[in-house]
C-alpha cells in the first residue's frame, strides 16, 4: 500500500515533557517517523508520496475554530508576551471553573486549549500538525478513490486531540478529521477503530452523539492508565450516538490472547454496522518493549493484527498514532501493513 509523509512533520521536535509527576526527555519524537518511513523503504511496502494541502476547512469539520485560531497564533503570542523555547500549560478549568470568558493571557489560553502538560507546543508544531493531518486526508482521498489502503504516517499523532483541546502529543485529530472527510466525500458510515494502548479519548469525544460514526477503542483500563477521565466500558454514546462508542478497556499485562478476545470483539460490532470504510488508529505502543505502556503484543503479533484486520474486508485508512519503542516501532508498524496486504 500507499504511505503518505511530508518532512514537514518532523519539525514538531520536543525536547521535554511532564509526565509521572516530572519533567521528563520527550518520547514523541521525530525519530519515530523517520523509522518507520525507513523500514517502509526497506521492506518495499510501496510508494510515498507527499500529502496535498487540504486548508483549513477539513480541519474546522472537527475542530472549533477559536482553537484552530489559537495553534495558528501561538508561537507570535508566545514571543510577544517574551516567552522562549517549548510552552507548557499549568493551570487549567477543571469542574467549577469557568471556560469561557477565555482569558486574554497567554498562561490562560495554554490551560484553556489543552488537558495535559505532558505536550509541547513550539514553534514548528502548528506546520507539524498540518502536514500529519494532510497525510491522513490524503490517506482517506487514495481509499475514497478505490484504493484498497493507504497509510497515513502521521506524527504527531492525533487520537487524544479533542474538538478543543490538544493533550496527549496530540494536536489535530488526524483520525477523525479523515473519518469526517469520508463522510464529506460521499461514505454513509465509517468506523473508527482503535489500537492505540491509549484510550483514543478525542476521536469519542468528537463522534459521540452521531451514529453516523461508529467509534471502538481497545486500551489499558484508565483506572490505571492515561488518560485516567475516559475509556470506561460504560461511555456507549449519547443521544444518537447511543451504542455507536464500544471501549474495550483491558488489564495491564494483557497479551494476545486477552488483547484479541477484544479485538474479535469489536470486529463482530463493526460487522454489524457495515461501514462504507474503516479509519484505523494505529498505536503501536501495545508492544511489550515500549517503554510507557504496560501491554505484552509481540512483533508478531502485529502480523496477526494485519492479517485480522485485512479479514474485515473493508476500505482501511490506516492513521498512525502512538508507540514509543523507537528501534522496533519501524518493524511493528510495517508488520501490520505488510500482512494486510498478504
Ligand atoms: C498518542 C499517545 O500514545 N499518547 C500517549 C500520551 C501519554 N502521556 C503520558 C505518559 C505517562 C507515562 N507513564 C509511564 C510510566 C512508566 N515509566
Ligand atoms: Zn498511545
């Protein structure tokens, strides 16, 4: 299959982040990319090829324009107000505080544009963002236009990006701006599914009250797990939405046999809800080496996660999200694309 990469998005390029209560080196790195783009050459997986440039308006079908206007903004914000190097928020309005009037200071707009500190924003990272999400809409134009797959190499990644709020190394959220873009361009129903061992908290949240998008998400149970406030079994969708979002959240230490129990699982769902295509959101961080996540998936089993997946039969968009095993990220991510396609 096709794989979709622009350097652009290499120059998201942090250094740090806040996690595990620290300040910690950053594990979203432009290495991942550059790995994984390696082993595609290596392999001989196909062709990639630059995304197009889509503009704003796929972007604003999920996404609140004041925080589009506020990534775009940042980085002359941020200097003018005398600040350098990397931004992290560290006040936020949680439960009884307010989120609108937003504030004019930049400390404010930070907390009230994200829900994490563990994700810096510089000043390559709203052109990063972009051009991972113009991978993933160019993924879904190849699909929409009779390809089988394609794979958007996306960094950075996109899942835990809510309508109006980054978190999580996410920015834009390039799956569900290519699962918009599908039913834009003529798909009645795609399903969203999962694989990140994080709860894909940003692509529930945007599809939650529409039937219309059938979201499913298999990842460490949040009680135990980032991002701790969603992915519980019991979040089945709203209003319309109502049985359109299946979690599968999953004990830490879980391998293939429990981690494809699951996956069986969501595959009968999305059978039965017959989707014109699938948008994959493809986290490698189930890996038992990577380095934040507690799950026990082996190199091969992501073979076996392509094979089962190109047993679903259907259009697939493969999104990258997540996994931070660096010197085997290339190996497991080609793994699954090789075996889809057999
Ligand atoms: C896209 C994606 O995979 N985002 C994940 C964001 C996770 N950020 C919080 C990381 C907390 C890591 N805790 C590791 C404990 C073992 N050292
Ligand atoms: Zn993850």
């Amino acid at each position: 299959m096709k794989t979709i990469f622009s350097p652009v998005q290499l120059a998201h390029d942090p250094k740090h982040e806040i996690s595990d209560g620290m300040l910690k080196p950053a594990v979203e790195i432009p290495s991942r990319a550059e790995i994984v783009r390696s082993r595609i050459l290596e392999t001989g997986l196909g062709e990639i090829l630059p995304p197009e440039e889509f503009g704003l308006d796929p972007l604003a079908r999920v996404h609140a324009a004041d925080y589009l206007t506020f990534l775009e903004s940042f980085w002359e914000r941020w200097t003018n107000a005398g600040r350098s190097g990397e931004a992290f928020p560290f006040v936020w309005p949680v439960r009884e505080l307010r989120t609108s009037p937003v504030p004019d200071h930049i400390d404010g707009l930070l907390g009230r544009y994200s829900f994490d500190a563990g994700t810096p924003l510089g000043e390559e990272t709203w052109f990063a963002a972009r051009a991972s999400a113009d991978a993933a809409l160019t993924a879904a134009k190849l699909v929409a236009g009779g390809e089988r797959a394609a794979f958007a190499l996306c960094r950075p990644p996109g899942h835990h990006a809510h309508g109006g709020f980054y978190g999580g190394y996410c920015f834009l959220n390039n799956a569900a701006i290519a699962a918009q873009w599908l039913r834009d361009a003529g798909a009645e129903k795609v399903a969203v599914l999962d694989v990140d061992y994080h709860h894909g908290n940003g692509t529930q949240a945007i599809f939650y009250d529409r039937s219309d998008v059938l979201f499913l998400s298999l990842h460490a149970d949040p009680l135990e797990e980032y991002p701790y406030f969603l992915g519980h079994a019991d979040e089945t969708g709203e209003g319309a939405g109502e049985g359109f979002n299946v979690n599968f959240p999953l004990p830490l230490g879980t391998d293939w046999a429990g981690w494809s129990t699951a996956l069986k699982a969501a595959a009968d769902r999305i059978s039965r809800f017959a989707p014109d295509t699938l948008v994959v959101s493809l986290g490698l961080d189930a890996f038992e080496r990577d380095p934040i996540s507690k799950f026990r998936l082996t190199s091969e089993d992501f073979l076996r996660l392509g094979e089962e997946l190109a047993g679903f039969g259907l259009p697939t968009v493969f999104v990258m999200e997540g996994g931070y095993a660096v010197d085997a990220l290339g190996v497991n991510c080609v793994n699954v694309l090789s075996a889809f396609d057999g």
